[in-house]
C-alpha cells in the first residue's frame, strides 16, 4: 500500500440509486403487522369457500395458464428500462390491446419530453356496480438497454421484469380475463394505471405521478401487483425521503485540529452528526435513515446524477468541507416530521469552528396502518383460504421498500403484494414462479369478484 500521508488523493465514490423501489429491503424475518399493535384482524371475512361462479373463475385461469405465460414471454421481450421511452411504450401498447378487448377504455398519458419518461398506460371502464377499483402495476424494469430474455425451466421462467413486475401485470390481466368471461365486468367500475417509471421515476414527481393520483382520487380501494408471496400482503408501507448534510469549516494545518483557532474541520463535525442521529433516533423498527454516501476533503464535486463525487483532500489539511447523503423512511407522515425536526436540532448544535445545514427531499409518502386496510386484507385472507392456497397475514410495512401504492394511500384504502412470486428482483438472475402466476391470477379474479358484487 503506497504511503499516502501527503499525497494529494482523488477518489470516486459511488452510489447506487437509494429509492430501488419495489426491492424488499433487507431485513431479519420481522413479525408480521397481525403481531404488532397495529394489527389487522387475523379472522377471515367473508366465504372460505368457493361459489360456483367463483370456481368458474379459477377454472378459467386454469385452462388459460399457457396463455398467460405467452403473454408475459412477449411483455419481458420487450426491452423496457425505466429511461427506455420507445420500450416502455410498447410493453404498454401490448397491455393496452389487452385491456380494450376486455372493455376499457384505453389512453396514453404523456410525459414531457424533459423528463425522458415514456408515460402511462390508464384504462377505464365505467358503470356503477360495486366500488370503484383502482388496479396497479408498471411497465418499466429496473434494468437499461437489453434485458434478460425470458428463458422458461419447467415452472421458473428467467428474465427482467419476469416477477417485478411484468407477471404481476399479467396476472391483473389474466383475472380481468376471467372476470369478463363470466360477465362479472358488466357494470363495474374499474381504472388500471400501469406506471411507466415505478423503479426511476421522472422528475418532477408531482407530474409524474399525477394521473395515478387522479385516478386515486375517483376511486375507493386499490390493489397493486407487485410482488408477492402466498401468506402476506401488504396493507402498509413506509414512506421514504432524502436528505443531504452538508458541513464546513476553516481550513488550515491539520496540526492545528481541536485549538480555538483552527476548530474541528467538517469532518468531525460531520462525524458528530452522524453519531448523533444513531445514539439519539435509532431503536424504532419503522424508523430508518441511513447514510448511504459521504465525502469530505479540501474539495468536493458532486456528478451530475448526483451519485459520485470527486473528492481531493491531504491528511495534513483541516478538510473544510464534508458532504453525506442519506434516505430517511417512516411509517406515518408525523413521524417523518417529528425526526425530521430532531435531526435539525441535532444538526444545529455545532462543533466549535465549524457549520453544518441539512436539507430533506420528500419522495414517497406513507401508507400507515389502517382499520379499513385489515378489513381488506381480511377478506382477501378469506379468498386466498377459499382457493386452497392458505390464509394470509401482512407484511411487516419495514419489510418492504416503498411503492407506487404508496402516492394512492392518502386518498384511499390499498392492498400491494398481489403479484407473482420470484426471485432476485433487481438482479440479472430475475425469475419467476410460473405457478405463483397462476395463483395469483385465481386470487385477483375472486377477490375482484367479491368486491365487485359485495360478497363478504
Ligand atoms: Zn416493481
């Protein structure tokens, strides 16, 4: 290792992006929420049996299964990285085509140019039977240029976008097949929103996630089909939220380091900071923050994406200058507020010599816990007990990354998880459980069904 004491130094620190959206963050087997205080009943409501109709339902599923896999071997074909506008829009184009022959009404909702984001599929059939749903899913993977090709074993089928979240997408696709076989469309009222940038969203925020917020706000539950297993669904998620320290200070002969005139340097006002915000906010498992990139030295320049900095600096100098940046995720919206002013405080209370501001970037709002979100949960519990496949309990809201459901929870109450199981989202080793596609296809067409006609 080369002597680097006084050698000017010049490193690239970089980051991967902090919001990966729909990757479940990494967590020890946490309880579930029906353990917690802010439990959902863990009683099913409504039939644990199938109806006729509904078991005409399954069966449709059934003998469509193949079909259902052809369609996702077409959408993962479809190159369509969340910045890839010419891919996204024909994966939509392909769902879109889907949707109108079962009765919708189809648009393309447009981004601007700027933002380099392809738009939205939004699909609408109205009527006045039932309550209005609102069904989501995204066309955009995370991965740029060509992905994973789909490459089907027996029941696991290979690609990107195979389980996040094309297969969920299918599978909303294949139980409105179903449900529009047996003529249980007929009168519902039904918006599917596929988002075209879930995993990198554009900016600004407000526009691109308007016209899902615009169809939140005409309907009364939402059900998103990102990636799920056979015993949870999630009724709660964390919001989550950027922030940026910035810390300053004289700079001067590093011999000088803790004397009333030369101070303490930015980065042991920076490191006070940092140990501060762990001794004093840590210990509440829905609150996190974490310091996923820092960088100090005598100079500091961050790159354009904002994911590497350039830093120079010389262990002699006093560094004047000390940048982190770190996410913040939370359950409730007071919540963030309340550390939010607590990590300010902390902030505030200076190294002499030194100076420090912190700013906070909002990005996805919570969707706490609620009363009328264990009555769903329960009775799509009760369906999944109906079809044979269990009973299901929630998600513990840490263990998932925030999602697009996320921005439709102020406004109404959402269920997420009903998508196809896999493995290695985020990963070129992305797979799929063929079967999990099947089930939940089954699952969205009864709990559709119930909801729709009231059965509980
Ligand atoms: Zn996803």
């Amino acid at each position: 290792m080369p002597d680097i004491r006084h050698s000017r130094q010049l490193l690239l620190i970089a980051a991967t992006a902090t919001l990966a959206a729909c990757q479940p963050a990494v967590v020890a087997t946490p309880a579930p929420v029906n353990a917690s205080a802010a439990a959902a009943p863990a009683s099913p409501i409504g039939p644990t049996s199938l109806a006729p109709v509904e078991a005409g339902l399954r069966d449709y599923v059934r003998t469509h299964h193949e079909a259902d896999i052809a369609l996702l071997e077409r959408a993962v074909n479809l190159s369509s990285g969340s910045q890839n506008v010419v891919g996204v829009r024909r994966v939509g184009d392909l769902f879109a085509s889907e949707l109108t022959a079962l009765g919708f009404t189809v648009r393309w909702a447009e981004m601007p140019a700027g933002m380099r984001r392809a738009g939205h599929l939004v699909a609408e059939r109205t009527g006045t039977k039932g309550p209005r749903l609102l069904l989501i899913g995204h066309l955009d993977t995370v991965f740029e240029g060509e992905g994973q090709r789909f490459v089907r074993q027996d029941t696991i089928a290979n690609g990107a976008g195979t389980s996040d979240m094309k297969g969920g997408d299918v599978a909303m696709l294949s139980a409105l097949r179903a449900l529009n076989a047996a003529g249980a469309l007929e009168g519902s009222r039904i918006i599917v929103v596929m988002t075209g940038d879930e995993e990198s969203a554009g900016a600004p925020l407000d526009v691109a996630r308007r016209d899902l917020i615009d169809a939140a706000r005409r309907s009364d539950i939402a059900l998103a089909f990102e990636g799920g297993r056979a015993a949870r669904a999630s009724i709660s998620r964390r919001g989550s939220s950027s922030w940026t320290l910035t810390t300053t200070a004289r700079q001067g002969h590093s011999a000088g380091i803790f004397s009333a005139g030369a101070g303490n340097g930015s980065i042991y006002e920076a490191a006070r900071i940092l140990d501060a915000f762990r001794r004093e906010l840590s210990g509440n498992p829905t609150l996190t923050f974490n310091p996923g990139l820092i960088a100090g030295g005598t100079s500091v320049a961050r790159d354009t994406a904002g994911t590497a900095f350039a830093v120079a600096g010389k262990t002699n100098i006093i560094a004047p200058k000390t940048v982190v940046n770190g996410d913040l995720r939370f359950l409730r919206e007071s919540q963030k507020d309340s550390t939010r002013a607590r990590m300010r405080a902390i902030v505030a209370d200076h190294l002499p010599g030194s100076d420090a501001e912190i700013t906070f970037h909002d990005s996805y709002p919570a969707m706490p816990p609620t009363a009328e979100g264990g009555v769903l949960l329960s009775r799509f519990d009760a369906v999944s007990r109906s079809l044979g496949y269990g009973p299901v309990e929630g998600d513990p809201p840490e263990s998932r990354g925030a999602g697009d459901v996320s921005f439709v929870a102020p406004y109404l109450t959402g269920m997420d998880g009903l998508g196809v199981s896999g493995r290695g989202a985020h990963s070129p080793e992305e797979s799929v459980n063929l079967n999990s596609l099947r089930m939940a296809s089954e699952r969205a067409a009864v709990f559709m069904y119930r909801l729709i006609n009231g059965v509980r």
